[in-house]
C-alpha cells in the first residue's frame, strides 16, 4: 500500500498576459502549497479502480473523468491500483484539487510494488521516466498537473508549463470558499483584457513573511473581476476578509471560487479561521500554512 497527500495549489497572483491562437491563455502565476489537501491510497489490484469518499466526495466522478484515475494508467507501467481518494477539497474551486489529485495518483503509481518502495525519495530519477517526459505526459492532462506534481513553490508562465522554482517564506492563511463552483471556461471568456503586464522578470527574494504580503499586494489575480461577476458570493467572501483582525491580504485563488486571507502570525489567521467556521458553517473554511510541501507529498 501506498499513501500519498495532495496539498491545495494556491494562485498567489495570476497575471493573463495574453491568449495563443490555439486558444490557450498564457499565464504568470506565483504559486504555493498548502497544509491542506487530499488524501489518497494505493494498494495493488488486478484493475486500476477509484472510490471517492470524505466530506468533498459529492458528485465528484470515479470514472475515467477524474483525472486522478486517468494519471494512474498513464504512469501505470503494467502496475494496477485500487485507488481510495479521500476528497477534503471542494471541487471546482480554484485551488487545484482534481490537478492535485492527478499528481498524487501519478506519484504513487510510480512507487507502488516491491520495486518502487524504495524510489519515493527519487522518484523524479527513475531511469525510464525523467522529469521531462513526466512532465509532458502530466501537462496532457492538465496545465496545473505539472505544478501539482513539484508541490513546492514556483513560478509558473507560459500556459502553466514553464516552471521556476522559487523558495518563499510561510504563510498563514486562511481559506473560504462560498460553495459556488465556478467554470474556469466561463470566467475566461468573461475576461475584458486578455493581455495584461506580467510580474516583473526578476522576482524578488523574500526575506519575511511580511516582506512577501507587502510585495503580493502589488499583483493581481486578472480573473477575480470576471469571476466576481459570474459569481456574486465571491465577492461577498473578499468583503468579509477584508474586515479580518491583522488581515495582510485577501484574494481570490485561480479562476475562483476559493479566496485566501493572509497573516504574518500564526494565530491570527487561526483566530480567524475559528471565527468565520462559526459565523459561516454554510461556507468552506480551512486555516493552513503555504509553503514548500514536496516532502509531505512524496508516497509513504
């Protein structure tokens, strides 16, 4: 049996710099993880299958639709998985969570078996599979499952598949997300300007966690207005975290639903995660730290 976590991929800023003729957007994007995510399980089988549970599991498919059982037969290499995806994460909602999942599947596959217990360290030297081609494989899937995959922090530009690692200090955060999911097509297609100014070409190096929120504060996330049109409630949760005690930071994470609030100290953002559970049990809160959480994903 194999475990694999699969932490929640946040958009600190997401720039749309312009739209190729395929009609892929181009993107830059600084990216980070969380403490919070999926959970997965691999055990060997004579067929890959998926059964979705947790509290997030409604009308997420175990199909061939769910990207996490289509990553599994790609990275398969003759090996069958039954596959338990325990869904802590709305769908749907900005922060990656089928992208997340596709990696995780990927990742255990890729370690499942007598000879893969000892690769979970190195999985990324496996000598028939480099990161190059896992890569390209994974991208077929999605623009965000590369991304998903490193679960560290990055930049990411192109149409997703241009990474740069880019090392971050903690933050604490606090996620909320209405429950509205919203189509990531739709709110592209609601964007006024699809080519806007990307952050700057050299990033600076962040010293603080304050330094960092100071520096965020100058970007943007261009699909915020379009998805606050589609949908009201998004709004109405950036509203509420403005009023947030210490608050750094809100915005919203990806093409939406989910919004992030960012503190310096740990427990403000704890403090307010405790007050908008209670004040909202309607909406979806989660109280996290974004960091570099490679480690914690890699297969036990």
């Amino acid at each position: 049996m194999v475990k694999v976590f699969a932490p929640a991929k946040i958009n600190l800023t997401l720039h749309i710099t312009g739209q190729r003729d395929d009609g892929y957007h181009e993107i830059d994007s600084l990216v980070t993880f969380a403490t919070v995510g999926d959970e997965m399980l691999l055990a060997d089988a004579g067929v890959t299958s998926l059964t979705v549970e947790g509290p997030e599991a409604a009308g997420v498919p175990a199909d061939m639709d769910n990207l996490a059982l289509q990553a599994a037969q790609l990275a398969g290499a003759g090996r069958k998985a039954a596959i338990t995806l325990t869904k802590n994460l709305p769908s749907s909602s900005g922060i990656g969570g089928g992208s997340a999942d596709a990696a995780a599947a990927w990742r255990g596959m890729l370690v499942l078996g007598d000879e893969g217990e000892t690769q979970a360290d190195t999985q990324f030297l496996m000598p028939d599979i480099t990161l190059e081609t896992q890569a390209r494989a994974l991208a077929a899937l999605g623009a965000d499952v590369p991304m998903c995959m490193a679960s560290q922090p990055l930049r990411a530009q192109g149409i997703g598949e241009r990474l740069t690692f880019h090392p971050l200090p903690p933050l604490f955060a606090v996620l909320v997300n209405p429950r509205v999911p919203v189509s990531t097509p739709q709110v592209f297609a609601a964007l006024a300007s699809k080519t806007n100014a990307p952050m700057p070409e050299t990033l600076p190096e962040f010293q603080t966690t304050g330094a960092l929120i100071d520096w965020l504060k100058t970007q943007r996330n261009d699909l915020e207005a379009p998805a606050i049109r589609i949908a009201p409630q998004i709004g109405e949760v950036l509203d509420r975290l403005a009023t947030l005690e210490n608050l750094g930071l809100a915005r919203m994470s990806g093409s939406g639903a989910t919004c992030f609030a960012l503190f310096e100290v740990e427990s403000d953002a704890r403090a307010a995660a405790q007050a908008l559970f209670e004040e909202r049990p309607d909406w979806w809160v989660a109280g996290c730290v974004l960091h570099d959480m490679f480690l914690q994903a890699l297969p036990r």
